[in-house]
C-alpha cells in the first residue's frame, strides 16, 4: 500500500501547487477515493499561505473522475484578521475533477455557548481486537476498520477507522483522509452490497481547532436522509478516541441503481 506522506514526498512542484500519480491503490473505480483527493488539496491549501489558523469547514465538489498524473495547485481568495478562505483545484488530462474552497479561522471572543453534540461512549478498538481492511487494488486496503453493528437504523453505518500509514502526516489531512471512508448510507438500502455510486459534494465543518485523536482512530458515522431518484442526502459525523465529537458533514451521492 502506498502512504500519503510517500505520495506527497514523490510531488513535483509546479506554479500554485504540485503534480502527483494517483497510486492504483488509491482509486474506487474510475477515480481517486474522495478522502485522498481531499488529503491532497488540503495539502495544498496549508502550503499556499504562511500561519494559516485552524481548518474549520471545507466546500467540496467531486466534478469528475482522477487518476493518474494529476495537478493540485490553491490559491487564496481572501484573509481577513481571524479568517482565511483558499480554493484549490486538482485537474488531470480528463480536465477538472476537484475543486473545493478551505476556510481556516482562529477562535474568537465571543458571548455565545451552546453545544448540542453528544460525545459517544464506544471504546475504540482493543489492542487484540480483529480488525479487517480492505483488498490491496481497492482504496479499503489503505486502512484499518472495526464495524459498530448494534442498534443501527437501516440506513445507517457506525465504523471504526485509522490509516495504516499515517506517519508524518499533517493531523488535520490525516483527518481529512480517513473522513470519507464509509461507504455511501444509502448502501444499506441494498443490503450493504456494492452498487455504481459517486460523491458529488461534500461539506465538512471541524468542531474542534487541529481535532487529534490516540492510535489514528476515528468513529465515522453516516446516516441517510433521503434516498429518491439516484439522488442520496447524508449527514455524517465523527468522534475521536475520546469520543469528542470532531466533525459534523453532509454529502450528496448519485446513485446508479
């Protein structure tokens, strides 16, 4: 399997950014795994500004498949005193595949508290637990996982899930990385088997400053509001080790079936 850091260690620099190959291990079908492409323009996002604050929301469109030689270059569009937003792209010889804007804000003083999330209280996976990963062609092999199967509603996934290799990785693009790891929620609809599906937007919003975890461990949850007409709607959530609550997304996915 091939580590994140070692793609971005082989980049070749260019105006705005860098070119890179997509590693076969890294594709779902036709294109880059929505989680890499996202790790990759963050990269350089972070790298197109100096003591940029922390990420705290990312709009994402998924506009066309990736793989191979690709570039992703960013660029800033505006920074204010407590807010920078950066837009970055990733084009390969099919034309443009990626494009989402990063905004990165430091905490401010403010009046107003509320907090509505709920920490969660499952354990990560045990030292001895029997983990799974997926095939070695396939973007799965990349990670490790541990389902969560009880209580779940029928449109609904509770997963697990760490990188194999996440040395020297920047934890907010290691974040980034794993946040998109669960299969679509409307799979549940067939029974959890595969079906043709593409991620056609994604919105992330981070609740914490740079959120950290122990061991590389995320609890990644999705749950789907509506599934009519090949158009899926699902919010997603994810805890770190400790349970706090990280990430609050939602994704819109087409489905083929």
């Amino acid at each position: 399997m091939t580590a994140i850091a070692d793609i971005l260690a082989a980049a070749t620099p260019v105006e705005g950014g860098f070119r890179v190959v997509i590693p076969a291990d890294w594709l779902q079908g036709r294109t880059a795994y929505g989680g890499l492409s996202s790790a990759l323009a963050l990269h350089a996002a972070k790298a197109s500004d100096t003591d940029l604050p922390p990420l705290r929301s990312a709009l994402i469109a998924f506009v066309g498949p990736l793989s191979g030689e690709v570039t992703v270059t960013a660029q800033r569009l505006r920074r204010g005193r407590n807010a920078a937003f950066v837009e970055a792209t990733i084009v390969s010889d099919a034309g443009l595949g990626y494009r989402a804007t990063f905004v990165f804000m430091s905490d401010v003083p403010s009046q107003f508290a509320h907090d509505t999330t709920v920490p969660n209280d499952m354990p990560p996976p045990a030292a001895d637990a029997k983990l799974y990963t997926g095939p070695a062609e396939f973007f799965t092999g990349n990670f490790n996982f541990l389902d969560v199967k009880e209580g779940l509603h029928a449109t609904e996934w509770l997963r697990w899930g760490r990188l194999r290799e996440r040395e020297g990785l920047d934890p907010e693009t290691a974040l980034i990385a794993v946040a998109d790891a669960l299969p679509p929620a409307a799979l549940k609809l067939n029974g959890g088997k595969p079906a043709p599906v593409s991620s056609l937007t994604w919105i992330v919003n981070v609740l914490t400053p740079r959120p950290e975890t122990r061991d590389g461990w995320w609890l990644l949850h999705a749950t789907t509001d509506r599934a009519v007409g090949g158009y899926s709607s699902q919010r997603m959530t994810i805890s770190n080790a400790d349970g706090v609550p990280v990430v609050d997304a939602m994704q819109g996915v087409a489905v083929f079936a």
